[in-house]
C-alpha cells in the first residue's frame, strides 16, 4: 500500500468535550421553584421539562413512533429532502443545536454539511449531561473529522456559545418553540438576536395548524403511551421531592384551545384529594375535576409565524413542508 495515500483522523476521545454550565444544585433549585410556583397559583401547571428523566425520555420516543404523532416523521421527510440544500446555502464550519437530546435527526444535517465539505464542528446543547455524552460520543465515532464539543446548560437562561467558528447553524428542531406561550417565545427571539452573528442562521422546526382531530390524537393516543408520559412528570415529583401523588387518580387530558390555537396537555383530578410535598413543606388541595396543565404544544401559521420573527428581529428566508402541509421547517436569519 502507498503509505502517501493513508490518512489518519484523531481519536474520538479527543475530539468530544464536555462542558457543564450547569450548578451543581441546578436541578433541585429549578425543579424546587418550578413546583412551588406551578402549584400554588390557579391554574395549576408544571413546565413540561420535568417529564423527561430516564423513564420520560424513552416513553417519548415510543410516541415518536406512533401512527398518530405525526411531527417527527414530517420533520425528518423535510430534512431528508432538504438537508443537502440547506448545507448548500448555509455552508455552515458549525452546527449547533439547542436541546439535542439523542441527536437522532440531527444526523441528516451532519451527513450534508459533511458531504458539503464545510463542517468543522458539531455544538451540542441540553441539560441532560448523560444523552450529550452518549450522543456525542457515538457521532465522533462516526464522523471521523468531526469535533464536538457539548454543552450541559438550560439555553433559556442564554446560549453560552463560545468560540464556535462560523458560518454557525443553529437547530432547533421538533417544534419545541410550540412549548413556549407568545411571550417566551418573543424572550426566546430577543436572546437569540443577542447571541447570533449576521453570519449566522437559524434553522427551526414549527407544527402547523391543522384538523383538530388529528391534533388531539397526536397528544392522546389509543395506546395510551402519551398519558403514561404525561403522568410520569408526577412520579418525578414523587420521587425528587417525597411528594404522595397517586399517578392513578389522574387522568390524562388533551384539548384544542380554539382561541389560543395550540394543544393544551393536563391531568385532571378524578376525585378531591390533597397532595402533600415534604421536601417543600407544601401541601396541595385539588378539587374533583381540576386539571393541572403540564405542557403546551403551540401550532403556527406561516403570516403569524413569519411576523413574530419578524418583531423578534428575524427574517425568513426558506419556509418548506412535508407533502402533507402538516409541518414546517424555516431557515431564518438575523435582520
């Protein structure tokens, strides 16, 4: 063999990093004062992060296999069909993306920016420093050229980017913009136009309105893998705070806010009980029937979609769907 033709790739060990931002009394803290203002105001809520621990994590991606819950497979079909064209007019050196999870999707955007030539860097960001290393770690192994360096931070207190090389695309895919009520979502636009550069983009994913049949069998599903996922945020409070739920006297609830235009997900009390949470020293009546809203899911409209990044401080320039109209994914820069 013609020892001038072989080309040798640093290790994977020395290409991932791992960076936590995070206090180490983060989870406590937050989940402490997430709860305390969630249930001691009317309507009761929880934010819907709190669904996602070990048990959490793999109940959603049973429901993101489900006949009803369309929007991951919508989303992939756009990128399967626009990944190439998307690392073509962003030529991004770094793809970040902001609450990557398993990264499972973000690999048709790896393959292209690869393909492409670009690609120097792979940004992860979650708070869950235990998918950021298993994801990461597996992605260096199979880009041999690719850095990645994570981060372990709660991007809605800021970015923290660094010193990423540009052009940066940003990900932020799956509609989880939807769990944000209008004004997160502007707050959400603000540190974003702070942090972003005009070199930069951002590539977003946004659920479309639609039928409200299938919205709501998206988010109730026949198989009951959605209430599971939805009371399992009250075996957390159980578990991380002592606290006497019965998962059981609850049931799981999906409607359509007409007005609001987005699905409101909640547990509704089958019978009057009081819940007490020793951790907080908190006790918490619930009546027979009241519901605790435990997520949001906001569906968009291109013209209002458009016209709030605009206020944001964002323009469209790429807005593509599946063939059946039922998701959208928007390449945006900063204005």
């Amino acid at each position: 063999m013609d020892d001038s033709r072989q080309t040798t790739s640093t290790p994977a060990e020395d290409r991932f990093s791992l960076d936590d931002r995070l206090p180490a009394d983060y989870f406590s803290t937050t989940l402490h004062a997430d709860v305390r203002r969630g249930l001691g105001g009317r309507p009761r809520t929880l934010p819907p992060k709190w669904f996602y621990d070990k048990r959490g994590s793999d109940l959603f991606e049973q429901i993101t296999r489900l006949p009803e819950y369309y929007p991951t497979r919508a989303e992939q079909e756009i990128l399967e069909r626009r990944a190439p064209e998307i690392a073509q007019l962003t030529r991004a050196a770094t793809l970040i993306e902001l609450g990557s999870g398993s990264s499972r999707k973000t690999r048709l955007l790896l393959d292209a920016l690869t393909a492409g030539g670009t690609l120097r860097r792979y940004a992860p960001l979650d708070v869950s420093a235990a998918a950021l290393e298993e994801a990461g770690r597996a992605i260096c192994r199979d880009y041999p050229d690719l850095r990645v360096t994570a981060t372990v931070a709660d991007f809605e207190g800021g970015l923290a980017l660094s010193d990423e090389p540009g052009p940066r695309l940003l990900a932020f895919l799956g509609s989880t913009i939807g769990n944000f009520d209008q004004s997160q979502r502007a707050a959400f636009y603000r540190m974003l136009a702070l942090e972003l550069t005009s070199d930069d983009v951002l590539l977003l994913g946004a659920d479309l309105v639609k039928e409200p049949e299938v919205l709501v069998r998206a988010y109730d599903d026949a198989a009951g893998v959605t209430a599971e996922f939805d009371k399992n945020v009250l075996h957390v409070l159980n578990r991380e705070l002592g606290a006497d739920f019965d998962p059981d006297a609850y049931d799981h609830v999906a409607v359509w806010n007409t007005e609001q235009e987005r699905i409101e997900m909640h547990l509704r009390a089958r019978r009057a009980q009081t819940v007490k949470i020793p951790d907080l020293d908190l006790s918490v009546d619930f009546a027979e029937g009241e519901d605790l809203r435990t997520e949001l899911s906001c569906k968009f409209r291109r013209e209002s979609l458009t016209a709030e990044l605009k206020a944001g401080g964002f323009t469209v320039r790429h807005w593509w769907t599946d063939t059946a109209r039922r998701f959208a994914l928007l390449l945006v820069v900063p204005i």
